[in-house]
C-alpha cells in the first residue's frame, strides 16, 4: 500500500443552514478538482465527519491555503459552525470487506 | 502534542437491523472500557463513519482481539455490513475551533 493521508474534520453546526449546503457541495467539487485528492467519504448526524483523503502533506496544505476554500472556511468559523476539529492522520494500515465477494449474488 | 492513533471505520449497512443497534451500543461501551482507548465519533447517513481514538498500536490490536468484539465483527460480516473500509492512522497534526471561545456569550 502506497502512503497516503487522511484528513478528520469533525465538526458541531450552528443551528441555520445561511448557505451551508451550497458551499458544502461546491466545496466536495474544488477538492475533487486538487492535485493529490483520493477521495471523500461524509456523514451528520450529531455531529459531522468528513474524511477526505490526499496523497501527501503538501497536497493537503495547498487545498487549505486555496483561496475559495479559505474563503469558506472564514465563514465557517463566522456562521456555520459552533466548533470544529482538523486531525491529519498518516494511513498505515487498510483493509476491507465486501459482502458480494463472500457470497457472490447469481446474476 | 502525544502521538496518537486514529481507526477510521467506514461502512455500507444491509437493509434490516437485526440487532445490529444493541450490538453498536454494546461496543462503543466495551471499546471505551479497553486500555488505551481515548475516545470516538460517530455518524451514518449514505454511509457510517466510525473514528475511534487510541494512544497505541497495541491498544488498538488488542481490542481487534477481543472475544466479544471478536464476535461482532464475524457477526457484522455476516449479517450487518454489505462492505467496510477500516484505515488506522497516526495522528500527525490537529486543531479546534470553538465559537464561544471567539464569541463568548454573556452569562
């Protein structure tokens, strides 16, 4: 397995919407558009987790410094968001399941 | 900041519960009784993203090795999950923000 990097942004939001989803979507698609990005996966319940995951440190430093994107990030902290936590975690390890591999469906 | 470890559980759910609730709640209570443990989130939408918090590697392999969660997972296997990702990573760098820490509310 190639090293590669995730980000955990966990966050707590305010209780308004003020544009959130629109930015949310526009944000996922500039990621998607960074060199080094691998993916996202996202979830909110309580809270919210996005993990997105780069290919390096300093891919992942560009996105943060992008300017649309510091943009939104100045307004998360204004309006979107009671709190949030950035953790970057290096992968060192990776292994999944698949229920169809198991026990392959007839076709 | 001390190292620590993140395991990032990602996973695609079968249609029906059976059981797979209580079995949640049970282990989030066992997983947090394990030495080492630091602390975790949780959220599912499309997807459900588990991250679990761990001052080691050991601490993280022994509670993988745990009889009782041992189950769950030959369990989940078979019943619960249609596919899951698990990713452990070391936690490189992190950061908050907390809005009352910006904006304190008047008491």
């Amino acid at each position: 397995m190639d090293t590669y990097y995730a980000v955990i942004f966990t966050s707590k939001r305010a209780p308004e919407d003020k544009g959130y989803a629109d930015m949310a979507d526009r944000m996922l698609e500039l990621a998607a558009q960074q060199p080094g990005f691998l993916g996202v996966e996202s979830a909110r319940q309580e809270i919210g987790i996005t993990v997105s995951y780069w290919e390096n440190l300093e891919s992942i430093a560009n996105w943060k410094r992008h300017t649309e994107h510091r943009l939104a990030q100045a307004r998360g902290r204004e309006t979107w968001y009671d709190s949030y936590t950035v953790r970057i975690a290096k992968v060192e390890k990776e292994y999944s399941f698949f229920q169809d591999a198991v026990n392959p469906q007839p076709k």
